[in-house]
C-alpha cells in the first residue's frame, strides 16, 4: 500500500512580493496546477491514499472557482482516499467538502479510519535511516501471526485550546496494527506553551509508526521512540524566500503482508526558489557587480525556470538603487523571477557627510521639529521628517533619498561613517 503525505499547500496564497500581477496570478496557478500533478503521481505510481496534515488551502475565505477545482480533483479520483486534517490557517472552513465519498476529514476529536480490516499479532519495529529514506522493519513472532494482512488505520485530531493538553489519552492504537497519527502544529520535546504545540513525550509508548505532520514547511523528520517516527514533508511549493530549497512530499510503501514500511521524499515543485549573497566590497560600477552576481548564479547552478533573491553585501562607498534596478532588468530575462536586495553597508567621506547633515539640520530648522512644540514621538517625527524631505523640489532625488537614510540612522543612535 502507497500512501503521499502533504501539508502546507496554502492554496490561494496572496504572493505579494511578485509586483508584476499578471506573474503572481501565474505563479499562484502554479501552485493549484501542482496540487493537480499530485493527482496525476498518485495514479501512475499506484497511490491508494492521499493525507493532507493542515493548511490546504491559505486561508477560509477560498474563492469559488479555487475550491470547485480542489473538489473537481477528489471527486475525479475516486480510487484515491484523501485523509485531509485542516490547519490554522483554513481551520474555519466551511464548504461542504465534507460530502465527498472519498474525502474524509478529521475534527478537535480523535477519529480513526482503517484502510484494511484484517489483524496481525503484536510487533516490535527497528527503524533504519538512510538519509531522505527510512525503512521500518517489524520483527514478528511467526507463532503468534493470525493473518497475512496488516491492517492499517489512519487517524488525527484538529488542535485547540481545549483539546491540545487531553487528546494524547484518547490514542488507543493497536500494538498489532500499523498506525498513522495526522496533526498540524509544532512538535516540542517535552511539551509547549502555543495552542499548536505537540508534546513529544506524551506521544511515546503508544504505538505510533509514522506521526505525520504539517504546519513546518521544510522537510524535518526524526524518531518519536523505539517503534515510531514523525515526519514534516514540508509545502508542495516555495511561496516566499523564507522557503527556499527542495519542496514536495513523502511516500510511505506499507507492505500489508509484513508491517515493512519504506519513506522516501519526492521532490515535486514546479519552481524552486534560491537566496544568494554577493559581497560586493569595493566594487566600482554595475558592470562589475553584475559580473560578479552572474558568477556566483552559476556557482550555485540555478535553474532559468526558478525563482532568484539576490543579496549584495559588504561595504560600499556608493549608492546601489540604480544597480539594483540595473541587475534586475538583465536578469530578468534570464530567470523567472529575481530579486536584488541592497543589504551592503555604505561608506561616505566627511564631505559627503556634512553636506548631508547641513541640509537635514537646515530641515529641521524650517519646521521647527524640536520639543518647544510639545515633542514628538519617535514614529510622529520620522514621519513628519520623511514627508518633509520628499517635499522638497530644490534637492535631488538621490540627495532625498540619502539624506531620510542618514537621518534615520542618526534618529536610531547608529554611527555614521
């Protein structure tokens, strides 16, 4: 028996930081279209079961059309089983999946589902890792086998403030059985103080094999105790660059005639997304730079279909806005999507410095920003310093803008050099 574990697919996702609309909209279709190849994995590899362990979907709120075709994929399959446990994000959801023949949900009480009937004896389990792969072979006392089959269930709870601290006494599985566990929420050794926390001790001992886990989105797996292992698949897709790195799912090939059970990750995203940080330091020009940022690309050998943030650092003595814009309008058409992000630290002669701080004191004193008018607090005065600069016309932009950027460092207590 094949079973794919998923979570944390955060269908509808805003996908903000893409500005160009017509993309984002793109890229969030890439996300419903690679929930649709899982379907299609499912049945060229002979899936039985799907689980889903939290946040299919990015929010309750889910558009009409995006829930008809999550639907239209589980009802066009109806040999798959989806086990699907909601999340915090699309814990309030309210759609009438829950009348689909093969789609069966779980709620803040335990409910357990058996994929098969029939019973094998009391086994123990070793677990072998080999890196992206674990296989769990059960030892079993040929006297004591009744059948040839080892039935399977599947069960999980949604996590609340009620029930997150007394579900662990409603786990009764059977020592003879292989058994799956399905939460969302955050796995702590001994216990948590969030409402998604899940306490590992107190899952321990009672006959868990696999606990499958969402609300994590990278790929995390270790052991829960002698007999059992937990296991975070991560998202289907990389949304933002806090999730770069390999996405996809976990394949569980359960052999029902011995308890053996093999876990490999799929690697499935359509996209990848990568961070990469150039030092820069003393470096003239944007030809330089973009050489630079270009090398340390093929270094990292990124796919033209994946999706880049470029990080400049280290320490300049200039201005980097129009070569960021420089190296983003080249690369652009080299990679699906790139970023450049001005993280160098600047460095400006005295001269530059005091020219900045005459026009950000000559400010100050056209609108009077000090004390004698009743104060300002920090976020008030920013503000009205921020707005008084853009005002006015008779400074360069690129003065403008460097003189909020001194003025800010200055209001922060930071040294200027």
């Amino acid at each position: 028996m094949k079973i794919i574990h998923c979570a944390d697919i955060h269908l509808g996702s805003g996908i903000s930081y893409i500005e160009d609309p017509a993309k984002r909209r793109e890229r969030q279709d890439e996300l419903l279209e690679t929930y649709r190849r899982m379907f299609r994995y499912a049945v060229l590899n002979e899936i039985e079961a799907i689980i889903i362990a939290g946040d299919l979907f990015d929010t309750d709120q889910v558009a009409a059309p995006l829930m008809g075709a999550v639907i239209r994929e589980i009802i066009d399959h109806p040999d798959i089983s989806v086990y699907y446990l909601k999340g915090n994000h699309d814990v309030n959801i309210k759609s009438g999946i829950e009348n689909i023949p093969n789609l069966h949900c779980f709620t803040d009480v335990v409910k357990v589902y058996g994929l098969h009937n029939n019973a094998l004896p009391k086994m123990n389990d070793i677990h072998d890792l080999h890196g992206d792969t674990d296989v769990i072979r059960s030892l079993h006392n040929s006297n004591e086998i009744r059948n040839d089959r080892v039935n399977v269930n599947i069960a999980g709870v949604e996590l609340t403030p009620d029930n997150r601290d007394s579900f662990y006494d409603e786990l009764n599985f059977a020592p003879e059985d292989f058994n799956i566990l399905v939460l969302h929420g955050q796995l702590y050794e001994n216990g948590g103080s969030n409402e998604l926390a899940i306490n590992k001790r107190l899952l321990q001992h009672r006959n868990i094999d696999y606990l499958a886990l969402g609300h994590i989105h990278a790929y995390r797996s270790g052991g829960i105790d002698a007999r059992g292992i937990y296991c975070y698949p991560g998202c289907l897709e990389g949304r933002g660059f806090d999730e770069c790195g390999s996405h996809g799912f976990v394949v569980l090939d359960i052999d029902t005639a011995d308890g053996n059970c093999k876990r490999s990750f799929v690697e499935f995203a359509r996209r990848k997304l990568h961070e990469i940080q150039v030092d820069i330091t003393d470096m003239t020009g944007g030809a330089e730079i973009l050489n630079s940022v270009e090398k340390s690309l093929d270094n990292a050998r990124c796919p033209e279909q994946d999706m880049i943030r470029v990080e400049l650092t280290g320490m300049v003595d200039q201005e980097l806005s129009p070569v960021c814009a420089y190296i983003k309008k080249v690369l652009s058409e080299r990679y699906y999507y790139i970023k450049v992000k001005d993280a160098a630290k600047k460095t400006y002669s005295l001269h530059n410095n005091a020219n900045c701080n005459e026009k950000i004191y000559g400010l100050h004193k056209d609108k009077q920003m000090d004390d004698k008018s009743g104060g300002y607090d920090r976020v008030s005065f920013r503000k009205m310093f921020t707005d008084t600069v853009r005002s006015k016309n008779d400074i360069s932009e690129a003065d403008r803008e460097e003189i909020i950027r001194l003025g800010i460092m200055a209001l922060n207590g930071e040294e200027l050099i």
